[in-house]
C-alpha cells in the first residue's frame, strides 16, 4: 500500500520525488553489504524495519550481505553517539530511526540531533495501535476513556521507549482528542517493543502504545487484541480494527521510520544507498515483508528526507508545548 500524504495532527507532509547525485567518477562506491544499527532492543519497531529491510534486501538480490547489531541505552542516543564517535569505521552502517530522533532530541534525552547523521532515506510509515490483553476487560477504546477520566492511575499505559517519547505522545494525543487530561496519563517506559509487550501480557500495565507492525502478529495469533489505531481510515491488515478518527477522535498519526550514515560518509555514497532503498520497494520481496508488517510506503532520499525532517521538527515541537512535554 503506497500513501502521498500523511498527517500528524493537522500536519500534512508531502512526499517528494527522488532527486539523483551524480557520483564522482573517480570514486568506487560499495553498497553490497549494509550492516544495520538498531538503537533498541530486539522485537520492537526499530528492530523489526532493520531486518524486515535486509531481509527484503538480500531475498531480492540487491545485497549480497546484511549483518545487524543492537545497541541499546539513552533512548536511542547511544547508537547515534556510536556513529558519530567511530564515524571512520562505519563505512557499510546504516542506523535505523524513526519519529522519535526528532522527539528525543527536542525533550533533550540526548544532545545530537538528525543533523548530525547523514540522513539516507525515509521508508516506511507504521500507525499507532493501542492494544490489550485477550483477556481485557476492554473491547472498545471508549471505555479505556471512561476509566481513565474516573481515574487515571487505574489505566496504566505501557510502551518500548522512554517517558516523553513517541509512544508516549501518541497516547496522550489520544488521551486529549477524548476530552480527557493528558499530563495525568501513567506511562511505563521499556527498553523496546518487546519488553513493553511482555508488561502488557504479565498484567503490569493495562493499554500497550506501540505501532500497528509491532502488534500484528500477536494480534493475528490471538494473543492481544488492538482496541484502535491512529490511521485516518482502516487498514486492509485490520479490516475489523477502528480507527479513532471513525469513534469521532481528532487522531491521525503515522510513525516513519528510515535510515542513517555516519557523518563522514560521502554525498555519492548516501545517495547510492537511498537509490538501493528505494528500488527495493519495487521488488515482490519487499511487498510480501510490508504487508507482513502493515507497513505503509513512504520513500523519501536524502535532501528530501533532510527537509522533511526538518519540518517536523517545528511541527513536533508546537505539539509537544501544547501538549506540554516541552516548557
């Protein structure tokens, strides 16, 4: 499923076309091997767009090796530390991020912002989902609504990254589309989707925020089930699942997520990559891994993605006051 326009809040973003770089002709560029840095824990959203990618990657025949590495700690900052500080030796990484380098870096959870990675490309955009145990006591997002206004503490939110971050915005979006107040939401942070998850399953908290392609296979299993998620109109992965917009909530939200150089890595080089990314998304392979995931396209290269960026963050940062996560 391809999308041209997506929108956070009242934001609407434009997806511009890929603008070639013309390689220096003097320089041999390798883009056979791509070695992924995932800046959490395995099975959350980072983690499953890193492998999903290399997999759709080397199944394809576009790459002739992928290795993964995760590296956990500060929210995603000590990955992009990492980057920076041995940017020399990641001549073939590529560092997975999303949303929430913009988030993290606004609230000052780490120092360093996308401008200081090369941004390589924006691929794919995953919804928010809002997700209980099989055993819950909720079927219906307004009843979520109707305790928590009762009271807050007894409807604790879960989700795999840290207090102030994504999925805690997209709750408290939530949280406040439905009258209710947001600064009073209970919100355990864990070290990636997986973790979040298994709080969710232990009974620790009561609503896991996480992304539709982290919950879909739990979901399809049976294991959980998703009460709503924050796309406009419903998912063909989902077909039964609500949208809050349809329950007459104000909440369109889709998380990107797309990938990163080290700062030293040439302008030919990073447009190599971002030409590989973008051609994947046209083999069956990468297809069949999307619609695994409930992923929504969203290629968006280099000086494009950079501007983008850029535009969120005022965007993102207007929200967060509002909201306010930022003073």
């Amino acid at each position: 499923m391809n999308i041209k326009q997506l929108t956070l809040a009242s934001m609407a973003i434009g997806l511009l076309p890929f603008v070639s770089t013309s390689v220096v002709a003097n320089e041999k560029i390798d883009i056979t091997k791509i070695h992924f840095l995932i800046p959490g824990g395995p099975g959350g959203g980072w983690d499953g767009t890193a492998r999903g990618t290399g997999e759709a990657l080397m199944k394809s025949g576009k790459l002739e090796n992928a290795s993964y590495q995760n590296m956990s700690g500060g929210g995603g900052g000590k990955a992009i530390a990492y980057m920076i500080e041995t940017a020399e030796k990641q001549k073939n990484t590529l560092m997975v991020s999303s949303t929430p380098i913009v988030v993290r870096s606004l609230s000052g959870v780490f120092p360093q912002s996308f401008r200081d990675l090369k941004p390589v490309a924006g691929t794919i955009a995953d919804f928010g989902a809002f997700v209980v145990r099989k055993d819950s006591k909720y079927y219906d997002w307004r009843d979520v609504l109707a305790d928590f206004k009762q009271n807050p503490r007894k409807v604790k939110f879960s989700g795999g990254s840290s207090r102030g971050s994504l999925d805690h915005l997209v709750a408290a979006m939530a949280i406040k589309a439905g009258r209710a107040k947001p600064r009073k939401l209970v919100y355990v942070a864990y070290d990636g989707g997986g973790k979040a998850m298994a709080a969710l399953l232990s009974g620790e908290t009561a609503i896991l925020s996480t992304g539709v392609g982290e919950a879909l296979t739990m979901a399809k299993s049976g294991d959980v089930r998703i009460l709503a998620i924050t796309s406009k109109e419903r998912l063909k992965v989902l077909p039964d699942t609500p949208t809050l917009t349809e329950m007459g909530y104000n909440v369109v939200f889709a998380n990107w997520r797309g990938f990163f150089a080290a700062p030293t890595m040439s302008d030919e080089k990073v447009a190599a990559y971002a030409k590989l990314l973008g051609d994947v998304q046209e083999t069956p392979e990468w297809t069949e891994i999307q619609e695994r995931n409930g992923w929504v396209n969203m290629y968006n290269p280099d000086s494009e993605f950079y501007a983008f960026l850029e535009q969120q963050e005022k965007d993102l940062g207007v929200l967060m006051r509002e909201l306010g996560f930022l003073k």
